[in-house]
C-alpha cells in the first residue's frame, strides 16, 4: 500500500534541532574533548556537526583521508595547525578550511593556548560512533593501534602512512 502524497502543495513540519553552548554528548580523551553537536540521527545521516577542544600540543588526527565524507574545519578559538598533503596552514579564530573527499589532512594544536574547532562531516556516516571509539581506544593504556586501525577503517578513515597514524602529544 502506498501513502498518498499532495504533490501541489508542501508539508511543513517543525524538526528544527536546537543546540545550546554547553549542550551535547562530550567525550574526552587524550588532552582533547569532542561535543556531539548534530549528529547523523538528527539529519538522517546528511550530516554530523562536533566540537572539537585540544589542550596545546595535543594531535587531533595524524594525516589520513575520507573516501566517501567531505570534512570542513571551522576554527572558533585559538589556532589550529592544519595539514593537507602538501603543505601546513596554521588556521586562526574564523578560519574556514574544507577537505574534500581523497584530500589527505590532518591537525593538531600547536600553540600555547587551548584551539576549538568545529568539525562539519558531509554526509554523516555515524561518525559519532567514531568519536565513542575513539574515546574509549585512547583511553587505554597501551593504546592497541590494532582496534584504532580498525576503528578508523569502519568509519572512513585511512591513514597516510600505516606508521604514524595514532594521535600523540606533539
């Protein structure tokens, strides 16, 4: 049975998701925290929206690209160093850095002062499932570079290089 649509005329419907400073599931690990902002459950995985703090000298993600997500940066405190293949950009306060998908990137806080960024994640992909994991491997000691391998390849992420992809104090 097939539900009967108006098709001259639109439904408008509320789902409008408020987010409040303070607001959000927030997960910390590692000199860093994540703040669930919008996540893919709210957009029917269009998109995700995170909070990302990192205390200085703190490495948010090593290089590594997204083959089916785009990943947009928005700096909203501090300066965060960015990494794109080829070249280091230190993004300050209002910066605005996009990384298309196969664009290879990563970045870190390497400044004196705690760096706040924004992390846009098209389409979503769960990637809050990715953040949970990666609370929980980088609050283990030994960190098992086995699970975070696999925890990255689930959710999109393949490192640059196979060597250096778990992120430590720089």
């Amino acid at each position: 049975m097939y539900k009967q649509f108006d098709t001259l005329n639109d439904v408008l419907e509320d789902r409008s998701v408020i987010i409040m400073p303070g607001d959000g599931e927030t997960i910390s690990f590692n000199g860093g925290r994540v703040t669930l902002k919008i996540t893919s459950d709210q957009t029917k995985d269009q998109l995700g929206l995170y909070e990302i703090a990192l205390a200085p000298g703190v490495v948010g993600a090593q290089l590594h690209y997204h083959r089916y997500m785009d990943e947009i940066f928005m700096v909203s405190k501090g300066e965060m160093t960015i990494d794109l293949g080829g070249k280091t950009i230190r993004a300050t306060e209002g910066s605005i850095v996009y990384a298309p998908r196969y664009t290879p990137h990563g970045f870190r806080n390497d400044s004196g002062q705690e760096a706040v960024i924004k992390l846009l994640f098209n389409p979503g992909q769960s990637r809050e499932g990715f953040f949970r994991g990666l609370g929980e491997i980088l609050n283990s000691d030994p960190v098992d570079p086995v699970k975070f391998l696999q925890l990255y390849q689930k959710y999109d992420s393949y490192p640059v290089d196979n060597k250096n992809f778990i992120p430590v104090r720089s």
